[in-house]
C-alpha cells in the first residue's frame, strides 16, 4: 500500500516536470515579450528590467532557474502587477476558485447519483425519461448559457420579491457560491446521472441481487446496501477527471459571475503576457490535478477492497 | 374395396411445381448495411443525423442564398430585434443646431429654486425622429437654468421624470437637442427651471419617433429616395447585433469556423491517435512503453490552460483570425483518447482467431493491420470521432467566449455569445440565437453518437 502511493506520488512528481518543461517551452515560443508591450523606454532601463527578471541569460540558465525556483514553491514575481508575487496571488484567489469547485462537485456527484438513482429505479416510465431528456441537454448546453439564463431568471425572481434572494454576481457570502456552483456543476451532473444510471442498470442482473432478493430482503435495503455501493464505485473514479473538467469550467464561470478566481486571473495573464504568473499558474494548476487523480486512485483503492492497488492496478 | 387415390385425390395427386418457397436465411448484410438499417430504426438519431447534415447545407449552401455581408456595420440600425425588413422614415440631412438664447432674461439670485413656475409651453424644433430631437420653451422668470429629464413612460409627479439628459446653466438658454441614444417609440421630455435647487413644477412634452434615417444613408440603398418617403429597410430575419451587422449572416459565417473546427480537429486527431495507437498496439513492448508514457503525460496536461497557452504560442499576430493555431493546439492536445481506444482494440483483436489464422496463410503486417485490423476497429473509432465532435465545438466555444479563440471580426458561435451575453438583458436576441446553434449542434451529434452507438457496437449498446 505505502510503495503504492509513493510510485504514484513520484510518477506524479515526474509529470508535474514534465508539466512544468512544457509550459516553459511554450512560453518561449509566444512571440513578443512582455516588456516590450509598455511603454517605450531607454535601453539601460530595459536592461534593468530584463536583469531584473533574469531575462538576460540565455534561455538555458532560464529554465534551470525556472526549476530551481520552482521547486523551492517560488513561482517569481508577476510582469505586470509590481513587487506582487504569484505565489501571492495563487494564496489570495486560489481558495476563491477552490471553494467554488468544491462545492460544484458535491452538488455534481449528490445530484448525480440521486437522478441516476431515480433513472435506474424507475426505468422506462416517465421519470427515466425526464431525467434522461434532462441529462441530454445538460452535456449540450454550454455553461455560459446556463449561467446566463440562471441569472436572468434569478434578476426576475429578485424583481418579482423586490429583495435580493440570491445575489446576481459577485463573490462574498455562502449565497454568492450557490447559482455559479449549480452552472459548474450541472454538465459533471448530468455526466454522472448517466453513468449512475448505467452502473446501476447493469448491477440489477448480478446474481447477489436475485440471491437478495431470494432471501426476501425488503427492496429499500437491497437498494441501499447492495445497489448503491456497488454502483457507485465508477462514479468515484470519475470524480478525478470531473475536478479537472470543473476546473476549467470555472474559466468561465467565474468570468460570467464575476468572481475573483484563479481563471479569471490566468486569462487576465494570458492577455498582458505576464510570463511568471501563467508559468505558475499552468504549473500550480497542473499538480493540482495531477495529485487530485492520484489521490482519488488511493481512495478508490479504501472504498473497493476488491482492487488491490498494491499491485499498482487501480 | 375402394381405391384409395379416387376416394382422396388431392392428398395423393402429385404435387405441381411452384415458384413458392421459403427463405432458411436472410439474405447476408455486411456489417455497414445492418448498422444502417439499426440507425434507421432509431428515430432520435436519425432526426439528429437530418439536423446535423441541414447545419452543413446551412454552412455551405448559405452564404449564397442570404447574400447579406456579414461585416457590413449599419450604425443606424444597432441591436435591432427580429424583423422580416421595417419601415423607416427618410429624413433630411442633418441641420447644425443653434442654440435658442432670449435676450432680456433676468436672473433673480435670490429667488427660491424650488418655488419656481414651470414652463409654459415646449416647442418642438425641426422633425423629430431618431437621430435628433430639438425643442424650446418660454424662460421661465427668476431661472438661473434648466434641467431636461426624459423618460419612456409617462410621468406622474415629479419623481417620475426619468433619466436626467442634461442640466442647462443660463436662465435665457431655452432650447435643448438630445441625440442620445434614441429609438423608435414615444418618449416624455421634462423642463425643469431652477436656481440652485429644481423647481418642483415641471412641463412635459411627448414626442412621437419613428425609426429614420438620413437622405445621404438612404440613398446609399435606394438611389431614388426622398425625404419625407417611407424606405423598407432590409430585412433581418435574426436582429442585428451591437455593431449593426446581420444575425443571421453572422451565424451562417460562425457556423463555417466552429463546425471546421467541430469537424477538422477531431477527424485529424483521431487519425493521429489511431496511427498512434495502432503503432503502440500493434509492435508492442518498447515502442509500446514509450508511446503510451508519451500518451499518458499529454493526458495529464491541463487542457484548457495548454489549449490558451499552445494558442499563443503558435502565434496569432495581428489580423490573424486565429483558427488555424486553434486547431493545431486541439491536435496536440486530444489525440490520446483515440490512441487509447485503438490500442486497447488492436491488442484485442491481435490475440483473436481470425488474425492468427491469417497470420498462419502467411499475411503481412500492412496487410493483416489493413485487412483485419482496422476495419474491425472503425466502428467503436466513428463513434468515438461522433462523440468528439461536439466537444471540439463546445472547447472552441469557450475559448472563443472568454475571449481566447477566434479573433474579432471572424464570427464564430462562442465568439458572438460572449458579445451577445453583455446585452442579454436588453437585447436578447444577440446571445440566444447563437447559444441556441451552438446547443442544437451539440445536441443532435450527441445523440446521433448514441445511435451509432448502437448500431455499430451491440457490446456497447447503451441499456434502455
């Protein structure tokens, strides 16, 4: 078990390099630098400027640098924003975008596994097709479309009761999160409603199930203790990816509401071609995934005893 | 005794020739044909697969039968709703407005502002209509000034005045010309005088507009236009958008940047993923070791965030509309779910019967992965390039909504939502109607994708 996790921690740490290399090539590539953006100025102060950054060197010593730094947890300081670092600015927006992405999953897997359940339970009648019609248009409409209807009909609710139910935009209390974590969430939903339903489906013909049956259980206890557990196993694995696929989803999510995340400020980035803060964030974002799958692997592994993960086939 | 073949001659008459028979078979379909007539049977993928090739008659054949430019800027015509072509009125050109200033007023500095008469009367100057309204009214004595508010619903007392236009110092400056951003419809003017704080009397004056335009406008689309003459303007079938420009050419022409790219990157990618993964599955060991190292890192790569980073990289400089590094970063980034999949295929089929025994009469590698292999593995490919297809469309949409994608002025789907979505709340049409290409597409390739499913793989059939 421990040298499970610790094969997976190293190959994790290998990618995350592997990551972090990419990023620096590709930042080397993108044309113009961001000095040359600003305003026009002397040569000896450009020289103070790319000396400062380390912009001098050739690009070798950059990225042994780069490295360096990196994994002593310093990202540098960001070209645009003065004297600020990214690690700065990774401590003061990242937990905005956590929060959010936290909150979009636990609605995505609650909501998932319970219309999956309902689906499955009530296969081929009118429940099943409303969730499933549901499920369609959930992975066919695009977030911001979500996001735009459900503030349009949240301006039209607040009108309706002339207070403010739920705020529109912004970023603040508990009832900020609620309405953009829903628009996160609803795609990963739907995603998983359909993968509970058929993970559910295909447990009904096991052989356990009849024996249940045979033994005379009542429905609900087959239903909670042999259906459940056993069908929600895929839909763990799948909650690795769905941080990922969350994660870039709030991009958006947080441009639309206005919320102060990371997203917002990587496009910010992208745009000023502040080269330090999107090597950081890129890389940050990075691990973080890389470490949020292994770590969903290694829960996976408690969850179903059936898999030996020491065998590294989780 | 009697004789048995005269007693029941028809049982024992010999029995004539027919052309009836039975078939003991169907007759033998190939794999394709009974996948066809699956996907027919399902009535959902078919109705999608007419919706998916009506958007590609849409994107090709379109731009020949709605000849309108779709960057063609109408100022005068911003954010129009949905209209089979409206009348406008044809005005005279523009006259420069002079301000109406009274000789002999008095200004009373002492006088209470509050208390103040209201205006006796509001004159209209000239022919109002959307580009402009003039008025003037009597001074009002003591004034030191005006304030001029307007509003789109008639106004009951003085809170109700609407929006304030302008605040005039100079009790013997009366006229005011407002060319703020007037539409078609009925607007209320208010004077109010004041000296130091508004009167709380007020005058009103409502004014009638019609949607116009000026002879010199008009006349660049009907050279025989004359002032005062109803013009029928083009029609829109979709709006305008908040530059003028027609909806619907603009989708026709979005639609051709997000289905090349909905359409493009995905086939390149999947042939790439399955040269890949073919390679990987079918030779093994150490390329296979490599390869699949190489997969699994490019996996692991945030996608969004190297789709931004690869886009700039590859270089979108001025006046690039930058689809082609687009496309290339899709490339880069999403071949390894068909390299996956075909090497998963590959080494299951390089195990089975049919191959080996080929492979016992003496086949080649080229012939036996051409042959054998890869015609067994294209169904679960095709549904798998149907159901990358909509993603394609959905990444090129985000990243053209949050601004990274398509540069302006190319239109694409995502590109005029982000355009759209500022004004949703006014003018919803700007954001609706590309959303709603953008859902439908992705809809009817999601379901045409779950009924290929069905037909081509019966191990994968989705449980109904």
């Amino acid at each position: 078990m421990l040298s499970y996790v610790i094969k997976r921690l190293v190959a994790g740490l290998v990618t995350v390099f592997f990551i972090a290399t990419a990023t620096f090539l590709a930042m080397h590539l993108v044309p113009g630098d961001p000095i040359s953006g600003a305003k026009a100025m002397s040569p000896e102060i450009r020289a103070n400027i790319e000396a400062r950054y380390g912009l001098d060197k050739p690009v070798a010593v950059q990225y042994v640098v780069f490295l360096t730094n990196m994994m002593k947890g310093d990202f540098g300081i960001s070209f645009t924003q003065q004297n600020r670092s990214v690690n700065d600015i990774i401590a003061g927006h990242f937990p905005i975008s956590a929060t959010l992405g936290i909150l979009a999953v636990l609605i995505a897997a609650m909501g998932g596994v319970l219309y999956g359940s309902i689906a499955a339970l009530t296969r081929g009648k009118w429940e099943d097709r409303t969730v499933m019609f549901l499920v369609i248009l959930g992975v066919s409409v695009p977030s911001f479309v979500f996001a735009a209807l459900g503030q349009y009909v949240l301006t039209e609710i607040n009108k309706r009761f002339d207070t403010e139910i739920l705020p529109v935009g912004g970023w603040g209390t508990f009832s900020h999160m609620l309405l953009p974590a829903l628009v996160l969430g609803l795609g990963t939903m739907a995603f998983l409603t359909r993968l509970m339903r058929s993970s559910l489906l295909e447990i009904v013909n096991q052989d356990y199930i009849r024996t249940a049956k045979a033994k005379g259980l009542p429905t609900r206890r087959i239903f909670f203790s042999h259906q459940l557990r056993n069908a929600i196993l895929p839909v763990i694995t799948f909650l690795g990816p769905a941080i990922a696929a969350i994660t870039t989803g709030g991009f958006v999510v947080e441009s639309v509401f206005a919320i102060p995340g990371l997203g917002r400020y990587f496009v910010q980035a992208v745009n000023q071609l502040d080269y330090t803060v999107i090597m950081g964030l890129t890389v940050f974002y990075g691990a973080f995934l890389v470490f949020m799958v292994i770590l969903v692997d290694i829960i996976y592994g408690f969850v179903d005893p059936r898999i030996s993960i020491a065998k590294g086939k989780a | 005794m009697m004789d048995i073949k005269t007693a029941f001659p028809l049982d024992f008459s010999p029995v004539k020739k027919t052309t009836e028979f039975t078939l003991s078979s169907r007759p033998s379909l190939s794999y394709w044909q009974d996948a066809w007539i699956r996907l027919k049977k399902n009535k959902q993928a078919l109705a999608s697969l007419f919706i998916v090739v009506g958007l590609v008659v849409f994107t090709l054949i379109g731009p020949y039968v709605w000849r309108v430019d779709p960057s063609n800027q109408e100022l005068s015509r911003i954010s129009e709703a949905p209209s089979l072509g409206r009348s406008v009125l044809v005005l005279p050109e523009e006259v420069a407005y002079e301000e109406v200033v009274v000789a002999g007023h008095e200004e009373s500095p002492t006088a209470d502002g509050a208390s103040l008469d209201a205006t006796a009367e509001i004159q209209i100057m000239g022919v109002p209509s959307i580009q402009g309204v003039r008025f003037k009214w009597t001074p009002v004595k003591g004034a030191a000034g005006y304030s001029i508010y307007r509003t789109q619903t008639e106004p009951k007392d003085r809170e109700s005045l609407g929006v304030p236009l302008s605040s005039i110092e100079g009790g013997n400056r009366v006229s005011f010309d407002d060319g703020f951003d007037l539409q078609a419809g009925r607007y209320f003017y208010a004077v109010v005088a004041k000296n130091g704080e508004e009167s709380s009397k007020f005058k009103v004056i409502s004014v009638d507009l019609k949607a116009g335009i000026s002879l010199s406008d008009a006349q660049s689309i009907s050279p025989d236009a004359k002032i005062g003459e109803m013009l029928k303007m083009g029609a829109r079938p979709l709006g305008t958008d908040y530059l003028g420009r027609d909806m619907l050419a603009r989708l026709i022409f979005g639609a051709r940047v997000s289905l090349f790219i909905g359409f493009f990157a995905p086939l390149l990618y999947v042939i790439l993923g399955i040269l890949i993964g073919g390679i990987s599955g079918y030779f093994g060991g150490k390329i296979d070791d490599w390869l699949m190292r190489i997969t699994d890192f490019v996996l692991a790569l945030p996608f969004l965030l190297f789709m931004i980073l690869f886009k700039i990289a590859f270089g979108a400089g001025p006046g690039d509309d930058g689809i082609f590094p687009m496309l290339i970063a899709l490339i880069v980034l999403s071949w390894t779910g068909a390299a996956r999949l075909t090497r998963g295929q590959i080494l299951q089929l390089r195990e089975s019967e049919f191959v080996q025994a080929s492979r016992l009469l003496g086949a080649k590698s080229l012939y036996l992965i051409f042959r054998h292999l890869l015609p067994n593995t294209l169904g679960v490919i095709l549904v798998y390039l149907t159901f990358a297809v909509p993603s394609a469309i959905f990444t090129e949409a985000f990243l053209s909504f949050i601004g990274m994608g398509v540069a302006p002025p190319t239109p694409s789907w995502g590109s005029m939502c982000n355009d759209g979505i500022k004004s949703f709340l006014i003018h919803p049409h700007e954001f609706i109607f590309p959303a709603l290409f953008i859902s439908i597409t992705v809809l009817a390739f999601n379901l045409l994708g779950d009924g290929l499913r069905d037909a081509l793989d019966p191990k994968m059939r989705s449980q109904s």
